[in-house]
C-alpha cells in the first residue's frame, strides 16, 4: 500500500474546501451582488442609448438634446448658475440626457392625446418609466432666436423616417416658465407627408403672431414601426419683439463661385451660430439658388482655431484637417431659382465665423 505524500490534504482539508466551494461566504455574495448591480445600471444609463439609438429635433434643439450637447459632461456649478433648467435636468435623471435619442412611446396608433397627456407632454408622458419627467417642469429653459418663418431640423440618427412630423407652437400669451405643457396651449405650425426611410427632410414652420418664450412641441411618427417620438424645444420668436435669447448668433454672407462649365448656375451659402457652450458650437448654413436652378451645391469653408465638426445633417461633409466641404443629401440638392435650402452642424471648439464658399452644379 501506497503511503500518502506529506502535501496532500487530509479528507478534513478536502471536505473544508468542499464546502467553501459549495456555499461561499456571505461578504463574497454580497461582493458579487454589488458587481452585478454597478453593471446592470451601467448598461442601462449608458447602453441603452446606443441600443435603441433612434434621434432628436436638433435645431431648435430639444430640452434634453440641448442639454446633453452643452454640458456633455454632466453637471456643474457653471451649469448650476447658466442654465439651471438642465442642472435640475442632469440632476433629476442623467440617463435622460445621455439616452436624448430615445425619448419615444410604442403602439400609440396615432392617439397622441391619450398617450401623451397634458402636463407630461415633453417626457412624452412619463416614457422610459419617467426617466425623462425633469423635461416638464416650467422654467427660464434655454432658448434660441428664431423669426416666424424658419426650418426646424430633425436628427434621425437611425434613418427611420416618418409616416409623418407634426409641430406645434404655444400660442401668444402663454407662459412657459410658469405654465405647464398644454394641447389647449398649442396650435399647428408646421407639418410633413411621408418621408422615405434613409432620408431627413427638413420641416418649415410658420408662427406668425408670436414674440418672446415659446415651446415648439415636436410629434416625430416613425415609419419603420409604430413609434412615436415627442420633443420640446424653446424658442424666442424675434418677429413683433425685442430678442431675448442669450445665445449668440452670427451671420457671414459670402460671394458666390459660380462652376465653370455652367456659367448661368451659381450659389450662395450664409453662416450663423445657432447655440454654443463651453467646449462646442451649433450652426446653420443656408444655401440659395442664384438665378438659375441649381441640381446640386457643394459649400466650403476652413475652420480658424482647431474646431472640429461631429455630427451634420442635411448634408454629407468631408474634412481634411481644417477645412471643411458639405455636399448636398439627396433630397435637397435641387433648387429652384432663389430658391434655398438649410443644413446644420455640431461641432467642439469655440464658435467663429468661417469664409465660405458655395460651388453648384
């Protein structure tokens, strides 16, 4: 008989660690329980966004896209002291502002009145489980000058396109920093038909009447599903009032580069900083049609300081360090003559005021 070696554990050893295997410790439970846990919130805070990645009204930008886009990095006492509304925003739930692509209801069937009530209407009646409710409250939220008539933007990260997109208006007299979201405080102003699916099609609105602090309420119907996105953006409407915004705008007009093989076409493009904050900028590029009708455009410009553009629409931009070329997309490359069009940017960096150039063909 074999004699058993001095390292080898005795049948009590083995059956010590028998049981340490089968039943571990309470403190190692609660370790793993712990990990568990910061996981789970981790994906849902962070990865749900890229999951159910869908879009936003980017210009005016909606509450919690704004938001997310100006203080990417969360809250600050900056914040704090320039624009409270997103501080108590980024406080109440940050998963709102990290997910702004995401703020939608499924199988409404186009009841938008049942689904989305009145009083919880810009966190499209408490969707997401209310992770998006801090969007209702009234207050002195942020807002961008625009006149009566102008075109309201739509980042549809996804390309779903629309069965249709519906935006409303307060009406004259209502009161956005006290007053809760009505449908009875709304009226139509600006609506498309179907949008094809891989394509954004800008939506014009006209508001005539209006001066001052206004919430723009934007109904988005997906047609890949029957998906319903709500946003509200705030805007001073400068036509009949003094501008209140506290954002900066400019406006570079630029000649136009007529191409030399069709010397009847050319094209104009003007600049303007529709928001900015600390670390980035939105801006708007408006092409015109000069006397001809035009089948496409092409604009350039060169950043002075080192900005960088991160996300476009309305265009398809290409860049080699600092310069910049915006060729048109495919719905809005052909203009009538003095006919124009819009595309816009978020970029990092501090806002300037670009040459640019505007080449058709």
């Amino acid at each position: 008989m074999l004699a058993s070696s001095g390292n080898a554990p005795s049948a009590v050893t083995r059956g010590a660690v028998a049981r340490a295997l089968a039943k571990p410790s309470s403190k190692a439970v609660a370790v793993l329980g712990a990990c568990v846990a910061l996981l789970t919130t981790l994906l849902v805070t962070f990865g749900a966004g890229t999951a159910s990645a869908h879009g936003a009204v980017s210009d005016p930008p909606s509450r919690h896209y704004g938001c997310y886009f100006r203080w990417p990095n969360g809250p600050t006492q900056q914040m704090a002291t320039e624009d409270p509304m997103c501080y108590q925003a980024w406080q109440a739930d940050p998963s709102a502002m990290y997910n702004w692509n995401g703020l939608l209801r499924e199988n409404v069937a186009g009841n938008h009145q049942a689904a989305v009530p009145d009083g919880k209407m810009c966190s499209g009646g408490l969707a997401a489980n209310g992770r998006y409710a801090a969007l209702d409250k009234p207050g002195a939220w942020k807002t961008v000058d625009r006149p009566a008539r102008f075109t309201l933007n739509l980042h549809d990260q996804s390309s779903h396109g629309a069965d249709y997109i519906r935006v409303y208006a307060t009406k004259q007299g209502f009161d956005p920093k006290t007053q809760p979201l009505t449908w009875g405080s709304l009226e139509l102003v600006g609506q498309t038909g179907r949008i094809p699916t891989g394509t954004t099609t800008p939506v014009e609105v006209n508001a005539p009447g209006r001066s001052g602090h206004h919430v723009l309420f934007t109904v988005w119907q997906a047609s890949h599903l029957d998906q319903s996105y709500y946003f509200c953006s705030d805007v001073n409407f400068t036509d009949g009032g003094t501008p209140t915004s506290t954002t900066t705008t400019t406006t570079t007009t630029t000649t136009t580069t007529t191409s030399s093989d069709v010397p009847s076409r050319g094209c104009s493009a003007t600049y303007r900083t529709t928001a900015q904050w600390s670390g980035g900028f939105q801006a708007e590029v408006r092409v015109t049609a000069g006397s001809a009708a035009i089948t496409g455009w092409t604009v350039g410009w060169t950043f002075a300081a080192g900005e960088r553009v991160n996300s476009i629409w309305g265009a398809t931009a290409t860049t080699s360090g600092t310069s910049v070329s915006a060729r048109n997309a495919a719905y809005n490359g052909s203009l009538a003559a003095g006919g124009s069009t819009t595309f816009g940017f978020v970029a990092s960096g501090t806002a300037g005021t670009p040459t640019l150039t505007c080449t058709a063909s």
